[in-house]
C-alpha cells in the first residue's frame, strides 16, 4: 500500500487526470496538485519522484495513442503535432515550464542569485520562448520523418527513459536554493535500490524497438551527466526546473539518437 500511495501522489503532480484537485501548498512558484484523498500525504512527494518513468509510461502510452488514431486521418505531421499536445495536456506543461525557467534563467543570469531569481519568476523571457519554439520543431521534424509505425513506441520509450534523467540528477547532486526555499523541504535523494527500479523501468520500453535503438541510451545518459555538471558549476546543484528541463533535453536526444540510428537499422 505505501507503494501504491507513492504512485498515486506521483500520478497527481505529475499529471492532470480528473479527480485531482489543486492545493495551495506552493513548491516553487507551482501548486501541488493532490487527489481529493485525506490518505495522500503532499510531503511525500519527493519520494513519489522515484514514480517517474512509471508515469512515462502513461504519459507515452497516451501520445503514442493519439498518434496511431490521429495518422488514421490526418498527414504524419499533423498526428505528431497532436500527439505532443496530448503529452502537454496531460502533463500542464510541468517539464516544458521547468525547461522555459532554465532557459531564461541561465541565458540571463550572471551569477547563481541572478538565475535563481529569474528562474523563479513566473514570466517567460525570450530565452524561454525561443527555447521551447526550437524544441518543440526539433520533435516535431525528427518524429514526422520516422517511419509511422515506430513513432508510437519511439514516443512511448522517450517518455519513459527521459523521465529518469530527474532522478539520476537528484541522486548526484543537491537542491541549490538551500534553507531559505519554502522547497528546500521537498528534496529527495533516491537509494540504489530505489534508482535500479526506477531504471529498469525506464529501459523495460526499449525492448519493443530493435535492438540498434538501445544504443540511444549513451547520448541520453551524456547529456544527463553534462547538464548536472553545467547546473552544479552555475548554480551548484539543481533546482524543480533543472529536473523538468533534463527531462526535456534527455527526451529530444532520445528522438535525435534514435533518428539517427534508423538509418541502420
């Protein structure tokens, strides 16, 4: 049960499924959003982290849905324009704010408290704007020239496997607005045991691809360690919007490694 309890909080931050409703415990400058259940305690939800590519596997599962009925009847590109809508949807942009925030944050920051401020103001710069134009056209170009019969579990094994960079970065390095966040509370280093689940969970989509598109792993997992060591030297750790920008960037390399690699395959 406690692992059931832990899944369902995850499942009502990190998605907008009915039945949640929002809460104004503040975390960041975002609200929790909590399931009308009294059983849910909110201060667990950094250990529900651990949930993440579980929850990349609904998540997924929905957009590579929505791509399949879509391409029935509309061009390949318009099915991935609305399989990423479902994806925004059903998420309320969480990871894609958290990629905006870094974006303007760390293009107009100077110093760490120059982009800890920025980053928790609630407008968008034109860092963040051009950031999430220019990631949204990577997806949409690389997932238009796939094949449309893998696009529904390439979309599915993004979703997953981009969802471990998070807590790959929470297990190295620590939160970097220190005591005096109202969030500081809400950080959570996962264990060993907790971080090999989590992967294999992550990796488990991958196995309904062929086996050339394993290799796409290498570049996710490099760009997960390069972002970590970019935050820790700026702002020495991470913040909320760090872990939803390394979900980002780790699933468009996902797209950008797996592209490259159907051409061998």
């Amino acid at each position: 049960m406690p692992h059931l309890k832990l899944f369902l909080l995850a499942l009502s931050f990190y998605t907008r499924l009915p039945g949640m409703v929002e809460v104004s415990q503040a975390v960041g400058n975002r609200c929790d959003r909590l399931p009308h259940s009294q059983t849910l305690d909110y201060k667990q939800l950094p250990q529900a982290a651990v949930y993440l590519p579980l929850i990349g596997w609904l998540v997924g599962g929905s957009c590579a849905l929505v791509f399949y009925l879509a391409d029935l009847l509309w061009p390949q590109t318009t099915a991935v324009i609305l399989a990423l809508i479902a994806g925004i949807l059903l998420t309320g942009a969480l990871h894609e704010d958290g990629f905006a925030d870094v974006c303007d944050g760390f293009g107009g920051g100077i110093n760490k408290q120059r982009i800890l401020e920025i980053m928790k103001d609630s407008h968008i710069g034109v860092y963040g704007l051009l950031g999430l134009l220019l990631m949204l056209l990577l997806k949409i170009s690389l997932l238009a020239a796939m094949p449309a019969s893998a696009v529904p579990l390439v979309l599915l094994a993004g979703h997953s496997i981009s969802r471990l960079s998070p807590l790959l970065l929470m297990q190295r390095y620590t939160y970097a607005r220190g005591n005096d966040s109202k969030a500081s509370g809400a950080v959570y280093q996962p264990d060993c045991q907790e971080l090999a689940v989590a992967t294999a969970i992550a990796l488990l989509p991958l196995a309904l691809l062929p086996v050339l598109s394993a290799l796409a792993i290498v570049p996710v997992l490099l760009a997960t360690i390069l972002l970590g060591r970019y935050f820790c030297r700026r702002i020495d750790g991470y913040t909320g919007d760090c872990l939803g920008a390394s979900q980002q960037v780790a699933e468009t390399i996902f797209y950008l490694s797996v592209s490259a690699l159907w051409i061998f395959i």
